[in-house]
C-alpha cells in the first residue's frame, strides 16, 4: 500500500481544452487535508514547466527562510494581507504584471535597496523593460498570425461596414510606467518583505532604504466659472436628473465613485447634510478612500434641487407599484433605482456634455473647480479639505492646490487693507 511519502510528486488532468498540473504540497495545518498546488495550461508543451515551477514553490515552503522567492512572499503576503478585495485584486494585478515577471524568481534574502532601485529605473524608461532592444509586440504569446482580422460576423460581408477588429501586431515603442505606479508597486513590496520579516525569513526590509520615486506634482486643470456655468445649463437641458448630478458634484466636489453609491438615507434634507458613507469601484460597493465617513454641508437651493429629484423618483416607482425605499440609490438609470450608475457611463455622459458646449474637460475637474473656487474665496484650507474628504487635515490639499493659495492670500490681505487707509496716505 502506497504511502504519502511515496506519492507522485505531480500529475496532469484534462479538464476541457485545458491541462491541470496538480502538485502534492503536504497537509494543511489548518484543516489536517492533503493540500495541492495547482495551475492549468492550454498548451500541453508547458506541462513540464509548469510542474517545476509548482514543485519550486513546494520546496520553497518547505524551507521558506533560505530559500523564499519575492514572487512566493508576494503570495504569501497577498493571503494575510488586510484590504478590501478591490484593492487586493489590484496588487495581484500589479503583481502578475510587473514584479513576477522581473524580479519574482529572485530570493528575498539576496533582494537589495539597488536592485529595486535600478528595477524602478528600468520601468522609468519603459515598462516593458526592453534595455532599449527593438522586437515586434505581439497581441498574444500563443502562435498566431500577425495582422489576423477578428471578424464579427460569420457570413461575407464588408469588413469596414462591420468594423471588424484587425489584431496587428507592431513594433515596440518604449512608454514609461507612471510614478504613481511605481511607487504602488514599491508598496507592494514594501508590505511583502515587511511581513517576511515579521516571520523571522530575513533580518530587514531593504524596501524601507530603497529611494522610492519621487511623486510629479499635482497640475489640476478646472474649469473657469464661465464654463461651468455653460456646462451646467446643457447637463439641465437635456434632463433634470441629469443637471442635478453635475450641480451636486460642482457644489460638494464630490468623488464619481461616492457620488453614485449616496443612497437616499445618506440625504439629510431637513439638516442640509450629506453623508458620504461609501464608495462604488468596479460593481463593488466599500468604504470611503479614507475609510471614514464625512458629512457635506448643502445650502438650500441644492436640498430644493434634491427634493424635486426625490419627487420625480417618488413618481415614477408609484407607476411600477412601489414604495419609495430609503436604501435606494440617489441616481440610478433602473426604474426603482435599485442600482447605481455606472460610474464610467457618468464619465463618458459628462466628457460629451462639455463638449456639447466647447468646453474640454473631465468630471474630476469638476472636483478641482469646487475646491479651487472654495479656496480664492478665502474659505480655510482645513474646511476644503473637509469637504472633498482629503486626509491630514489639508495636508493633501495644500499640495494639490497650492497654485491657488497665493490667490487666497491676496484676497486676505485685500480685506485687511481694506478696513482702514494707510498712516501715509496722501502724503508726498
């Protein structure tokens, strides 16, 4: 009789078109079953690489002090780490794009503040890392024919007609990856290797002496007072519901992502308050970007504004037999506003309106108009910082503002000088 020492260290499984290289990694301490580490392929050429790279990360395990690649701590990290799962599935991302692919393979023992430096100013340059080396950016690593035409319909036709997509494959061109990114991957591994350390696998995180990139500064672009006004009279005249998202945006400076999660009972009309309770990102509904709930002061005009909206809604379910539901989204383009808009749809509606009018601009710029008008009218940097829900206390906003604060400047010394003539007025 077979033991488990004596098992196979892998095997392969068809499951459809693909191949499902399974290894035998021990048994789980938490539930005492046999645990496997499993992959699958479509090419059946890659089976053999496939099963080394699982038996690699079985040893590694075994031995995870000595021998523990960045690509296994990143996957350690990744099941222990405390983030909502929009967040996770974003680092995984960056992961399997970026850092597997460069320095995964590489021992976190042997990791060091200049190899993640010269890696940071490798994707500087250009993201692929090409070392300045010219090659064909193929659509697909599978075998393929370049310039292949996806045909969308089965029967002859004309391409042009049906738009047809053409996979052309071309030559590389080098494009930087963003500062932002970087510095996100550098958090990424930074987080991992922190955790490595906590488990006694190395003695020190080289992440926290490593030179991480240096962040561009801010250049918000807001509309002028003017074209907003243009904007807004257009969003109003195609419909009310419409005009009344773009004015909340403009007065509150609110995110797109809390602007379509504000249900109905986050409103207090009667107070004038609004609360932003969450944020909608990628059909999935979390807490605010500083985890904290804030709550925005609406002047009268706007909570007139919201009460007609609410009024129109209040219609329109009572001709589907419903009852107006205080858990219902604010904007929503279902009937019973049981769903929110979809954020990118809000973007796109908002790019066409602007350009309706002449005007070239974004919804978050409508966020940047209502804290620069805010600022130029003297109103404090913490309470703008309140408003747009900035953390640090108008730390945030100082940075990203701070062309505007001498104007702000300006105004006070306006007033001050203002209250009295000077000693020497007049004089000669």
């Amino acid at each position: 009789m077979a033991t488990k020492s004596s098992r196979p260290r892998g095997f392969v499984r068809k499951r459809g078109n693909s191949y499902q290289v399974l290894v035998y990694a021990g048994v789980d301490p938490l539930t005492g079953k046999d645990s496997y580490l499993t992959e699958s392929t479509r090419d059946e050429r890659q089976i053999e690489r496939v099963r080394t790279k699982l038996l690699g990360r079985v040893d590694q395990q075994r031995n995870a002090a000595t021998k523990a690649t960045l690509g296994y701590t990143l996957d350690a990290w990744f099941e222990v780490h405390d983030a909502d799962p929009v967040t996770l599935a974003k680092y995984r991302e960056y992961a399997e794009r970026f850092l597997k692919p460069a320095i995964g393979d590489v021992a976190i023992a042997k990791l060091s503040a200049r190899i993640l430096e010269q890696f940071y100013g490798q994707l500087r340059r250009c993201r692929r890392r090409c070392g300045g080396k010219s090659f064909i950016e193929h659509w697909t690593d599978e075998r393929h024919e370049c310039g292949l035409v996806r045909h969308r319909r089965r029967r002859e036709h004309d391409c042009a007609a049906a738009r047809c997509r053409v996979l052309e494959c071309k030559p590389h061109e080098c494009e930087p990856l963003a500062a932002s990114t970087i510095r996100q991957l550098h958090f990424i591994i930074s987080g991992a290797l922190g955790t490595a350390v906590r488990w006694d696998w190395i003695p020190s995180n080289p992440a926290t002496v490593a030179k991480k990139p240096r962040l561009p500064r801010p250049k918000p672009t807001p509309p002028t007072p003017s074209q907003v006004a243009r904007i807004v009279a257009a969003a109003w005249e195609r419909d009310e519901a419409w005009g009344t998202l773009v004015w909340l945006v403009m007065v509150t400076g609110i995110r797109r992502g809390e602007l379509v999660a504000l249900r109905w009972r986050d409103i207090h009309l009667e107070a004038g308050v609004l609360e932003v309770r969450r944020n909608y990102v990628d059909g999935i509904e979390k807490d605010p970007k500083t985890h904290q709930i804030r709550r925005i002061s609406l002047d009268e005009g706007t909570c007139q504004m919201l009460r007609s909206h609410h009024d129109r809604y209040a219609e329109r379910i009572a001709e589907l037999g419903i009852d107006p539901s205080e858990d219902a989204y604010v904007f929503s383009y279902e009937p019973d506003h049981s769903r929110p808009c979809n954020p990118d749809a809000v973007s796109h509606r908002y790019t066409a309106t602007c350009s309706s009018v002449g005007v070239d601009s974004h919804l978050h710029a409508l966020r940047h108009y209502s804290a620069t008008e805010l600022i130029t009218q003297g109103v404090d940097l913490r309470t703008v910082a309140g408003r747009l829900g900035h953390a640090g206390g108008g730390t945030t906003t100082l940075r990203v503002y701070t062309a505007w604060v001498p104007e702000s400047d300006k105004r006070a010394a306006a007033i001050l000088a203002g209250r009295m003539a000077p000693p020497n007025a007049g004089r000669k």
